[in-house]
C-alpha cells in the first residue's frame, strides 16, 4: 500500500510533509512551559456603576 512509488507522488509528498509537520508539533509543544496567565495576575481597580 504505501511503497516507495507512493512516496514520490505529490500525494505521498504531501504525507510525509504532514506528518513531519505533526512530529515537530509535538516536539516543540513538549519543550514549552506554562506560565501563569497575566490577565489572572494583573492588578486594576474594579468600577462598579449603580
């Protein structure tokens, strides 16, 4: 099914560009940390109106 003919179409190209696409997703979403949000830590007065 996936041979070395299907790998030089442009369908089999375009596979193997999504799935490297997808590796070094993973790769670098692994790598990132979190950091608090800022909209929780901003400090600002509250206006309430009547």
């Amino acid at each position: 099914m996936y041979n070395r003919r299907f790998f030089q179409s442009k369908l089999g190209q375009a596979a193997t560009a999504s799935i490297l696409a997808m590796v070094a997703f993973v790769a670098l979403s692994t790598q990132m940390q979190a950091s608090p949000a800022f909209a929780a830590t901003m400090n600002c007065e509250a206006v309430e109106l009547a």
